[in-house]
C-alpha cells in the first residue's frame, strides 16, 4: 500500500503522508460497509440492512479518519506557534 506512494516505513517518510494514506484507505472501507448497507455504489450492490454501517455511522468515522490525517499538522502549527 505504501509502496503505490513511493513511500516506505523506516522512519523516513512524513508521518502526514502515513497517516493521509491510511486515512484514505480506510475511509474506502467504510465506504464499502455503507454501499453494503445502504446498497449502491460501483457494484451496484442490493441493500441489506443487516450488513455494514448505516450512514451516521459511516460519516463519524470519516470525520475521526479526516481528524486524524491532520492532527501531526495541527501539532506542528501549535508547537512552532503558528
């Protein structure tokens, strides 16, 4: 997954670039688990309300997933005061 970036876990890629990605990723999956859901998406799934994540639940993890690709950022403004 890293390697598709040009990144590698040595300690030598930004941890922003890290966490963007698996950030994304997992916003993927828990697009997947609302398309299960909800029905729809690229496969144009049937809905199944037994299976997935409803859509609230769905957008609070995208929110914590968006909150945590920008928190070294965040850090950073607040240690250099900025």
């Amino acid at each position: 997954m890293f390697a598709e970036h040009n990144l590698t876990l040595d300690g030598s890629a930004p941890i922003e670039d890290v966490l963007k990605i698996v950030a994304a990723r997992m916003e993927s999956m828990v697009t997947g688990l609302l398309y299960l859901r909800e029905g729809g998406g690229p496969r144009d799934l049937a809905p199944d309300s037994e299976a997935g994540v409803d859509y609230r639940g769905a957008a609070e993890v995208v929110g914590l997933l968006r909150e945590m690709s920008s928190a070294p950022a965040v850090v950073r403004r607040l240690s250099t005061g900025g």
